[in-house]
C-alpha cells in the first residue's frame, strides 16, 4: 500500500477538541475524527487514547479492526500481548513496564509531556506477523480530569527493511520525533543486536559465559566475540555499567 505522509498536527488539534472531556463523547462525525479514519486507513495505522491513571483505553480508532481484527470497544491490554510475536514478548513487557514509569515522571512533573516509540511485530488479520511502530505520546492533563493520557499511533511499516537483529526504539522528549515515520525516524535505536541483548539478559541474571553458551547452543568462543562486541558498541568498561543503563532506558 503506498503511503501518503501527513502532518501530525491533527492528533494535537483531536486532543485540543477532546481533552477537556476527558476523551469521552467522541464524535465519528466530527471533521477532525472522519480526516483522522481517512489518514488511518491510507497509511495502514490506528490510534489509541488511554487514561494511565485508571488503566483504561478510552478511544480507538477503526483501523485497529481492519489491522488487528480488535473491535474497538473490546480494546483491553490483554489484546496487544495476544498478537505480538512470541520472541518480542519479553522486549514487549519490558516497554509496557516503562510505560507507568514515564506516567509517573510526567505526573511528579505536574506539566508536560514524554514520548517512547518502539518497532514491533504483531500479528495482522492475514495471521502473518508485521513489523509495527508504536508512537506513544504521554501528555498530562491538570483540573478536573487531572490524568496522565497516553495516546499511540500504531502502524505497519513492513516497507521498511530493518536491519537483522535490529529495532527502532527512542525515549525522551525530542517531540520532532513525533511525526510520520521515514527510514531516518526508523534507524534510531540501540546499536546492540537482538542476540547480544539475550546475552546481555543472561548475564545479568547471573549465568556464566560457559553456562550462556550451552543455554544459547553457542561455542563458548562465540560468546565472548559478543561479549567484546558488546562493549565496543557500548562504549561501556563493563557489562555492569551497560546494565544499568539499559535498564534506566527500560530496555532490560
């Protein structure tokens, strides 16, 4: 499907209009809703809002039905955990984790706004698994709906041919980010491979490298090439210290 970019200002002009309800009421027929579904379905993308504070998904666009094949107003967590791809659940539940992370960072702060964004494979209505990017931008909400939202926009880039054992994945407030995805948005990410993270896991939970290497069906040699790969990437002295900062990252 050939896409067409946009503007991500609508979705800012959507949480101007809703906002001060609290998301509720959302009119199909309003202008802004019935350009978002057409911007949806051309690009091959939905959108979610949720409340963090009550754990609750208060709106989702059409598309998640066309993709997912997730009634909208069926959306519970439980549904994106069904359809992502087995060897992403771990790096999926750790990002889930970071998601009330960064709702407590933005409540604390009583202001302002944060973003995650991370590539994915989840499984479409073809029961083939897509290569997704999720863009979640959290935004807090003062008076009388006091809250943190969190609104993701959800969509196939399988065009994009991502390098082996890579991943997108960005954390911050960079919020030029927060944009139609190109092949430059696309590239940022840890240097690290999928395979050097696993092992990155193993040590951290106290394995050793001749235990890694049995556990991974990997040559002991094999496993220490990694291991100094890992650090040359880094930049790091140790493994500890590359622990530790993935894990304030969110990312282990």
């Amino acid at each position: 499907m050939e896409k067409t970019p946009y503007d991500y200002s609508i979705f800012f002009d959507f949480m101007e209009s809703y906002l001060p309800s609290g998301f509720v009421d959302i009119c199909a027929d309003d202008p802004i809703m019935l350009k978002l579904e057409e911007l949806m379905e051309e690009n091959d993308q939905f959108f979610t809002v949720s409340d963090l504070r009550k754990i609750q998904f208060l709106y989702a666009s059409q598309g998640i039905k066309r993709m997912l094949g997730i009634e909208p107003c069926e959306l519970n967590p439980g549904h994106f955990v069904e359809v992502t791809h087995p060897d992403d659940l771990s790096r999926f539940g750790l990002l889930r984790a970071q998601t009330f992370i960064v709702e407590k960072e933005v409540l604390e702060s009583g202001m302002g706004s944060a973003m995650v964004s991370f590539t994915i494979r989840v499984r479409n209505t073809d029961q083939q698994y897509r290569n997704h990017l999720c863009q979640a931008y959290f935004f807090y909400s003062p008076g009388f709906h006091k809250a943190v939202y969190l609104l993701q926009v959800i969509g196939n880039v399988d065009w994009f041919k991502m390098k082996k054992d890579k991943f997108h994945f960005y954390k911050g407030k960079d919020f030029s980010l927060f944009r139609f995805p190109d092949e430059d948005l696309l590239k940022i990410g840890p240097t690290i491979s999928v395979r050097e993270f696993e092992i990155i896991r193993l040590i951290e939970s106290g394995l050793s490298t001749k235990q890694i290497a049995d556990k991974l069906f990997l040559s002991v040699f094999t496993v220490n090439t990694h291991r100094s790969n890992i650090l040359e990437k880094s930049g790091k002295a140790t493994v500890s210290d590359l622990i530790y900062e993935l894990k304030e990252q969110g990312l282990l």
